[in-house]
C-alpha cells in the first residue's frame, strides 16, 4: 500500500517529535569522528548504522543506487577533501536491483511512463544508470575505479563488502 | 582519532555478527513496501532511520553531499520509474558543509592536497560541487528542479524539510 503525501509528513513528525525528545547528541561536529566514509545502496533493505555498527558522528553515508562509486565522486571528493575523511567502506549487496536490467531498458522505461520528451532529456544529459551484471565483480571494479582516479589518494585505504539482504550479514569482498 | 582500516573492518565484522543474530527480515521485498523515497545528505550526524521514522523496506534513502536532487537524479529516476516510488522527501540540515565553500575553494584545495593533475582531472569532468549559500533556499531550489526536470512525474509529491543537528527536530519547509 503507497504512503499518501499526508501520512508521510504525519510520521516524520511524529518521528521527530520522538526521536529529538531524548537526543542527547548536540555537541557532535561537522567532521565525521572517525574519520571514514561508508558508500551503500538506497535500497530500504538496509540500515547502514545498525547493520555495518556506525555510531552517530562517526562517518559519512553516501547512498545512491548500486552503491556506485563513479556516480558517488562528487560527495567523495568532498568528504575527504574538505571534511578530511580518510578511509572509503563500499558496501553493495545481494538482490540488488541494479542486477535487474540495462541502461536501454530504463531508458524504455522512462519513454514508456513519461513521454519522449523526457527520454530527450535522458539522452541529452547522457544519464548513465551504471547497472551491473555481476555483484562481486562490480564491488571490485568500484573499488578499482577508486584506486583509478587521481581525485583519491593512493594511501586511502578502500574496503569492499556485500550485505546479504535473506540473512542480515556483511560480509568483505576485497 | 581517525579509525584504521582494520578497526573499521572489526567493527564492520562485529556489527554483523550481532544485526544478523537476531535478523528476521529476510522477507522484505526490493521495492520499497511505503512507495517513497527519501534524499538526505551524507552528514554523519544524521541517522535517517531514526530520525525520520523509515521502518526497514519502507523507502528509499539517497545520501550525497547536501543532499543535492540534482546529483541524486540517476537514483531517483531509477527509484520512482524502475521500483514504482511515488513520492518524494528532501530533508536538508542546518550546519551543512554545503553552506561553508564554493566551487573554486574546493578546486583550490584540491590542487592543494593532490596536485595539479587532480585539478585537471575535475576540470574535465566538470565537476560541479554543488554548494549552496542558504539553507531554506536550497530545499525549494531543489523542489524546484524536480518539478522542472522531466523525468519525475507531475503528479508525484514533493516536500523540503531541514534537519536541525542541534535538537534532533525535522521541521517541513515546503
């Protein structure tokens, strides 16, 4: 059953009324404490803090679809160059939906559901939905992607993992 | 205290062993049961399971640096066309990175810590960082382009929110 626009704000700020009634954690600062940044999917399957034990301030979360490392460079950079984070964790995992299809079946997707149009502006801003057909190899090829780019540094440390969504385990990669 | 690579690889271990000890949500399924998404941004004090009330396989949730829409456009294309989302939620937060540089800052320090090859590198790719000067403008700066772009759907809702990191309150903008 879809969530109404109504009910989403009822249980945001019900959430916020909650969650701000015992926080307790206003003296954290802008850079994360200890100083690393954790790159996984959007997918709801997945709690980054409960699931890969990140405390509040800690670290960075990006979370994009696949957990793609070229599609994360911008928040990357950012968060090691300006926020002086110094280790990258790449957590993707199984059943992702970037599995499922390739970029022209998107791209028909969009057309189908939005109008030519809409698949112009697709193709103008030549939107790449960096799909992968095999979850191992695309942990690997982000992290080599990360070890490719001069926006790295050679001596970060870069880890990849893969959550298993059927048993609620990390497991590492590379 | 930056944490090393092998602490994070404890911890990660460790926080595994414990979430999979007690999982039972290994019946979830890949779209989100809710129908929304969320984009928020990478800071490490947000912890938006908590604080915005997402129940695990509810929604979607999109981090990058500020929580920029435009940046997160290939997930959100993917999420609302490909996993059938149907509205969408950006929560923004008061002491954001975002607000404390500009492009050329970030290309300067760039250059700095990396060199001139780096800096070359972000010119070729365009990198934009997308900083913004103002908080509350930034949330309808960014509803905005959502309505603008063709890509997401009309009809489907969007609201602007900020986090406050000093009380822990979300409070609706737009």
């Amino acid at each position: 059953m879809p969530i109404t626009n109504e009910e989403i704000a009822t249980r945001l700020d019900a959430a916020s009324a909650s969650y701000s009634s015992t926080f307790d954690k206003d003296h954290l600062a802008l850079p994360p404490a200890k100083k690393y940044l954790v790159l996984t999917c959007m997918d709801a399957r997945i709690d980054p803090a409960r699931a890969f034990g990140i405390e509040l301030g800690d670290a960075h979360v990006i979370r994009n679809a696949g957990a793609s490392s070229k599609d994360a460079l911008r928040s990357i950079v950012i968060s090691q160059q300006l926020l002086a984070t110094e280790a990258i964790v790449i957590v993707k995992h199984t059943g992702c939906g970037m599995l499922t299809f390739q970029n022209e079946d998107a791209y028909e997707v969009v057309e189908k559901n939005l109008g030519a149009e809409a698949r112009k502006e697709l193709e103008e801003k030549k939107l790449d939905f960096l799909p992968f057909p095999e979850l191992k190899q695309a942990v690997q090829d982000d992290v080599k992607f990360l070890r490719g780019t001069k926006l790295v540094k050679d001596e970060i440390p870069v880890s990849g993992w893969v959550y298993e969504v059927e048993t609620g385990k990390t497991v590492r990669v590379v």
